[in-house]
C-alpha cells in the first residue's frame, strides 16, 4: 500500500484543537497538523548552540560566590583571631535592680492609698496610709502620763524644801537644848557648892540635878530631830530621783507612741516607681506584710550567669559589651564590677547533694555583675528583669597593682629555722 493512499491519510487521527481551530471541508487542515513536527524539530536544532553560554554564565556565578564565601570566611576568621577570641559571651544576663519592698511595721486597716500601680513617685511621698486613730490615743494616754509625772516632781520638790525647813527648825531646836543644858549644868555647879557650905538644902540639889539632866536628854531630842530632818531629806531626793526615772520613760513611752503614730503614714524611701500593690483600701495590714515593691530610678546593673568554663579572664574592670532586647540596633559598654563568691545553685532554696545516688555532671554557672553606662540608663526604657546579651573583652583587665611585700613566713618555717 503507498504511503499515500488516501485511505491511510483519512485514518490519522486529529488532534481536538486542529480540529476545533480547522473549519469544516477546509482541506488546508491536514497539510498544516502534518508540518508541525518538522517545524518543531527546526526549532530544537536551532536553540541547541545556546547551551554552551549559559553554562559559562553558571560557572562565572559560582565563582564570584565561592570568592564570596571564601572572603566572608577570612573576614570571620581573621575576626576572631583578632577579636573574637578574647571575648567571653552569653546570653544568660538580665538587668536587675535594688528593689525596695514596702511593708509596715505596726499593724491597722488602709485608711487611704494615695498612689496608684506602676506610677512614679518621689522619695517622701506618701504610699500607703494607714488608720491612726488608735496610736493618737496612745500617744494622748503616753502625754498625760508625762504630766502627771511632772506634777509629782514638783511635789517632792516642795516636800524637800518643807524637809529642809524642819531641819532649820531641828537645828533651832537643838541650840535651845544646848543652852539650857548649859544653864542647867551652871546651876548644878551652884547648889552643890551651896550644900557643901551647909547653906542651901539637899532639895535644891535635886532640883538642880533633875533640871540638868532633863536638859541632858532634851539636847539628845534636839540632835535625833536634827538627823532625822536631814534623813527625811535624803529620802525626798531619792524619791525624785526615782520619780525623774519613771518621767524618763513615760518620755521614751511618748516617743514610742509618736513613732508607732508616725509608721501609720508609710513613704517612699526614694525615687522610683511603684509597683507590685498588694493591698487595696479596708485591708487589715499586719506588722511585715509585703504591701507592693519600689523599683528605684538609678541603680540598675546586669546579672551575667558565666559557666565555670568561662571564669578564667574575668576579672573586675573589664570592659563589656552590652546588647538590651529592648533595645535594638544598639551597644552600650559597661564595666565587670564583681564576681559572685559562690554558684547559683549554692544559694537555691533546694542547693544540689551530689553525695548520694547517681551522678550527672552538670556546668555551673557564677553571676557576674556588671555596671550598666549612664546613657542607658538615661534612655528609660530599661526595667529589670529584661533580656541582655553580654561580651566581655578581656584584653581590657586592670594592670594589677604594685607587688606587695615579702611574706611572712609560716610559722612551721620559723621553727624549723630555730631548730
């Protein structure tokens, strides 16, 4: 059969869009679906030349990449042999403050809270105010026991001027019983002279004799009135001095009770913002209740938590490289200001006890505080307990000071040189 036939051209199938395209009895169709491969494979060979440019253009960009990469890689190393290798990183740093917790140390109901949440406040302003009424009675109570304490000093004081005046009058009292005795003794002398002579009688004697030694005992009188006057004064003065000491601790009780009265009205001990209020208005407020916190304007610093790992380089001094997330896009530098003297799970609640049971090593880490620059600190956007990332540099340590003297030697040495 020739390939020709018409027979064999009717059954070529067509393609639907031929078909679709190709009106109907037009006899150009078929011609056309025919031509198609051979046109296609003209296009095949004639796009079959550019294969070779775009390899060269894939090649040129690999290069220029992998210069690159290779310059990239000699920037970092070169970097870090240069930098990098004397810096001392990690990301386990947050800002902490002095946070000052505000609480009372007597106890009464809220009167007031003058001071909201999370508002600034000068140091002296008034916090929280507690109802004072019972602490101005006592310290009313405290007052007139003061008074009446005066009043008995001022008693005892006229009692020991009255006692001084009774010594006065002991003492008057006394002359008179010496002169009379004097009279008395002289007047003995004279009757028994007058009945030695036989010329007065032996009654008169008597007389005489009974008058001298009731002036006798009447002198005695004088001189035991005149020791106790003075005694009585003695016990005057020591009763003041008794009544002054209890005057001295009403005072103290006076003193008590106006600072009872005073820790009523709790203040700002400095500028900061308040924070954390525990308490609301009628609260019944015991002695160290935590009532809120006070976050102190200045005085921030960072809490760098290094693995033991990293401790050898640091040292105070040391200049660091501070990066705040809340800050970003910018570096401040601060200051190593200290080391921790012991681990964070030293001072835990629950430290660790690796005496007993299995082991798992596990890398400690030692806080290191850090000094945070005035300019951050002045941005006011710092809060503690914020995230930091921290470098520190340390080519940047201290020159130790002058060498210190010779030591002493120990005292083993001391005696095996006398041996």
């Amino acid at each position: 059969m020739s390939k020709h036939d018409p027979r064999t051209a009717a059954a070529v199938p067509v393609a639907p869009s031929q078909r679709r395209d190709a009106p109907e009895g037009d006899p150009a169709a078929a011609p056309d679906a025919h031509s198609a491969a051979p046109a296609a494979g003209a296009g095949a060979a004639a796009g079959a030349p550019a294969r070779p440019k775009r390899s060269g253009r894939r090649k040129a960009v690999l290069a220029v990449l992998g210069l690159a990469a290779l310059g990239a890689g000699g920037w970092e190393g070169w970097r870090y042999w240069t930098v990098g290798r004397f810096l001392v990183e990690t990301d386990d740093a947050y800002v902490q403050s002095d946070i000052t917790l505000i609480s009372s140390r007597v106890q009464g109901y809220v009167a007031a809270l003058p001071v909201e949440e999370n508002r600034h406040v000068r140091a002296g302003e008034v916090l929280v105010q507690l109802d004072d009424g019972d602490y101005r009675l006592a310290l009313q109570v405290a007052q007139s026991r003061v008074a009446t304490a005066d009043r008995t000093l001022a008693r005892i004081d006229a009692q020991i001027e009255a006692a001084g005046a009774a010594v006065d009058q002991a003492l008057a009292g006394r002359q008179a019983a010496e002169a009379t005795l004097k009279n008395a003794a002289i007047s003995l002398e004279r009757a028994r002279d007058l009945v030695s002579r036989k010329v007065a009688a032996q009654a008169q004697l008597d007389a005489a004799t009974e008058a001298h030694d009731t002036a006798t005992a009447n002198l005695a009188s004088a001189r035991a009135a005149v020791e106790s006057a003075r005694a009585q004064v003695d016990v005057l003065a020591a009763q003041k001095a008794e009544a002054a000491g209890s005057r001295h601790e009403l005072e103290l009780a006076v003193a008590q009770a106006q600072r009872d009265l005073d820790l009523t009205t709790l203040r700002a001990p400095v500028d900061g913002t308040l924070a954390n209020l525990a308490v609301e208005a009628g609260d019944l407020v015991s002695p160290g209740a935590r009532l809120a916190a006070l976050v102190p304007d200045a005085g921030y610093y960072i809490e760098a938590n290094f693995k033991e790992t990293q401790l050898p380089g640091l040292a105070a001094g040391e200049r660091v490289e501070i990066a705040f997330d809340a800050l970003p896009d910018r570096s401040f530098e601060g200051r190593v200001t200290s080391t921790a003297p012991a681990t964070g799970s030293v001072f835990s609640l629950l430290p660790a006890e690796n005496a007993t049971g299995n082991f798992t090593k596990v890398v400690q880490r030692v806080p290191v505080r850090i000094a945070i620059p005035a300019e951050a600190q002045a941005t006011g956007a710092l809060r503690a307990g914020l995230s930091a990332i921290v470098a520190v540099d340390t080519r940047t340590a201290p020159e130790p000071g002058p060498a210190a003297g010779p030591r002493a030697a120990p005292a083993s040495d001391k005696l095996a040189s006398a041996d």
